[in-house]
C-alpha cells in the first residue's frame, strides 16, 4: 500500500495513512502486519491495530515512537513509498450479542483499536453506549483526545473519560490510576462487558482489579500490546 502522508497526533506518538485498496475490508478492532523488508521479517515487520474506521476511505495505524531500527525506518519513509500491509487478522471487537453496558479501557497507545470502533459506532448509530477511559501520564501524550471530545459532545450514545495520571493542577478531569471507584461514578459494574488494551503491566493490573471486583473472566476481553 501507498504511504500518503504522516500526521504528529501526541508528545511521540505518530500516524501513518495509507491508500487503501479497493476490497480491502476489516472490522473495527482489527490489526495489520506492516513489512518494511521481506528479507528479513524480524527485523523490519511488527503489527499494529488499525486505528482507522472501516467507513473511512484510508488505511491508518498509529504508533508511539521508540528508538528501534523499525520505528525509525518507518517515520523516514516518505509519501509515497510503496509498504507491503498483510491482513487484516484479530476478532477483537465489540461483543454486541452480550447484554448490559461496555466498558473500554485504553492505557497510552492501547486507544488504537478503541478509535476504530468508536468512530465506527458513531457512522453505524449503534445502541451499544460504550464508556471509553483512557489513561495518559500526561495530556500532551493523550492520542486522539480532542476527536474523541468531539464524539462525545456530539454523542448521547458515547461517554469518554479521559485519565490523567500525572495531571496538572489545572486538570478538570479524572486523575490516578483506574480504579473500582473511579469506575463506580460512571455506572454499576455488572451486566457489563469490559475490554482492556494497554501495555501487558497496564492490562495485567485492570483485569486483576476486575476479577477482584466480581467481574467473571468471560465479561473481561484484553488485549496486550508489546513492543510499543
């Protein structure tokens, strides 16, 4: 696929959007393998949750930006640079045949496939009412903040809490880590399907506090992102 161009979404967090072939369909929650190099797959591949909606007419993935060989390469590349994509693969997703609420838990760059589903939902007009927590150290590494402002003022459907867990003191919203009370201020937790993706700690540590809540493991779909 054709790189079109890169966009600085947060403090080192970039998207790359790519033209989108004709046919080439997903579901919201899906990743892509992007291969820099096919001669050495190790090397010059890795996977990455595609943070576009499939109602949207390119191809979008979103990455913090480290220091490895891949993660340079891939911001060096200019538009128009031709990069080979496989998939999509996953069924990460919304569970719309479970009843009750869904909660979505992002921690950092976890909000990928979360973006995906909720602009999604928005174009659908489903009924599923999600609530979207998604925890930052600071504001200014908070990818996507303001887009999913917007949804939510724009939504009856769609509630987004934003954490802060190094906040200024000016800060309004939520602050610290999530926990069963922060929570609790947004709804009972039960009859509700929670989905948790984030850094394997960060995703560890939420489903623990979920099962110590009572929440039983078929209510608790995660998703680990390494190499991030």
């Amino acid at each position: 696929m054709k790189l079109l161009r890169t966009q600085d979404l947060a403090e080192s967090t970039c998207a790359f959007y790519f033209e989108r072939p004709e046919g080439f369909e997903f579901k919201p929650g899906q990743f892509v393998e992007v291969i820099l190099d096919e001669s050495d797959l190790k090397r010059w591949s890795h996977s990455f949750s595609i943070a576009s909606a499939p109602s949207e007419p390119e191809l979008m993935v979103t990455t913090r930006l480290r220091d490895s060989e891949f993660k340079q390469k891939l911001r060096s590349l200019p538009p128009g640079t031709d990069v080979k994509i496989e998939g999509p693969y996953g069924r990460f997703g919304l569970k719309l045949d479970r009843p009750g609420r869904h909660v979505l838990i992002a921690g950092g760059i976890g909000i990928t496939p979360f973006r995906s589903i909720i602009v999604q939902a928005a174009h659908d007009g489903l009924a599923a009412e999600p609530i979207l927590f998604h925890a930052n150290r600071t504001l200014a590494e908070a990818a996507f903040h303001e887009e999913l402002l917007a949804l939510d003022a724009s939504s009856e459907a769609f509630r987004f809490v934003p954490v802060l867990t190094r906040a200024a003191d000016t800060w309004p919203g939520e602050r610290g880590h999530i926990d069963g009370a922060m929570l609790a201020r947004y709804g009972p937790p039960h009859d509700t399907t929670f989905y948790v993706v984030g850094p394997p700690a960060m995703v560890n540590a939420t489903r623990d506090l979920l099962l110590e809540l009572g929440i039983e493991r078929g209510a608790i779909v995660a998703e680990a992102f390494t190499g991030y």
